[in-house]
C-alpha cells in the first residue's frame, strides 16, 4: 500500500538516466551510506577502494553558472582535466537528495486510522494495512470455537471496510492522522494488553 522512499528515490534516478548500467546504479546506492551533507549545497562523499576510488573523500557540488553537479574526480592534481560523464559521487548525492525528499514527503502524509473488533473463523482482510491481534488475554480452546478479535488499520481511505472470507464484516469511519502517528498508533495496539 505505502510506497517505500528509498524505492522511489531508486526509481527516479533510474529514470533520469535511462542509458546508464544497472552497476552504475548499483554503485550510487552502495554510495549512499557515505555522502555527508555540509552547508551550502556541498556534500562529501567517501571514498571506496573496492569501487575503484583513489582518494579517501570527494566533493561534490552543483553550479550555478555551470547548469551541473562536479565533483573532485573530474579534476586531476593539476586542475581540470577530464570532462567526465556524470560519476557515481554525483549519482549518489542525486539519490541521497531524492530519498530524503521522498522521505520528507512521506512522513507529511497523512492516512485514516480505525480500531475495532471482529469475529470471524476465516481470513480477515481490509482496505489498508491490517493489524489483528486476539482480543482475550488468553488463547485457548475456546478461543478457536468463537474467535474475536481485535484490529486496527492505517488506510488511505476514510471508509474503511473489513472482511472475513470475502464477506463485510466491519465498516468504519477513519480518523485522519500523519503517518508518523499512525506508526507510533500501530506499535501502542500491539503493545496493550
Ligand atoms: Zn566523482
């Protein structure tokens, strides 16, 4: 249901750059990990010997007045040198931006939660992400002869509908929450008793 951001970030460098090789990609998300983001739109990216790197840290900005990102491989000791094709520093910090955008964006969101209760001997589904757990304290025998429980769901619709082998057993009216509450709301119903 949920996108994952780092998917997303993944998905978009993939396709601003069509041409480039799946290890290309590969190695801007090996990357990630090691850009560090300083003041003014520098960041740093270390180095990799296993990515054939031969320096212990890069820096990669984006110009103005050039229209693109560089970064220190461009240049050799002796000043520029190579006007290279878009490195994997650059791609890495591409993707580093993008996924704490989509990261961003994705804790803003906001959903629908519900709680409720439920009897059903079959498989309890609903339109969003289902939380179930048993609504006695103890499960025994008994339990499975007349089985209640407990749910509670994040959907991306207000109406939330639940069903037990197919059927509609449940609908309620969500309460709009950000994300971020719905995850800590989420964690709480499994950790009541
Ligand atoms: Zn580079």
């Amino acid at each position: 249901m949920r996108r994952d951001p780092l998917r997303d970030a993944i998905e978009k460098l993939k396709q601003d750059f069509p041409g480039k090789s799946r290890s290309w990609i590969k190695r801007a998300i090996m990357r990630l990990g090691d850009v560090r983001e300083l003041k003014f739109g520098l960041y740093l990216v270390e180095g990799r010997r296993e990515l054939c790197d031969w320096k212990p840290l890069y820096q990669v900005w984006y110009s103005e007045r050039g229209g693109r990102w560089y970064c220190t491989c461009y240049f050799s000791t002796f000043g520029f040198a190579r006007q290279r094709d878009v490195c994997t520093h650059v791609a890495a910090v591409m993707l580093y931006r993008r996924y704490k955008k989509a990261l961003e964006k994705a804790e803003r969101k906001r959903v629908y939660v519900a709680e409720g209760e439920v009897e059903c001997k079959g498989r309890i589904e609903a339109n969003g992400e289902l939380h179930i757990k048993p609504a006695v304290d103890r499960v025994d025998l008994t339990f499975f002869a007349n089985p209640k429980y407990k749910i509670f769901v994040v959907s991306e619709m207000r109406r939330i509908v639940v069903r037990c082998s197919g059927y509609e057993i449940l609908e309620l009216e969500g309460e709009e929450v950000p994300l971020a509450t719905a995850k800590f709301l989420v964690e709480r119903f499994y950790e009541r008793g």
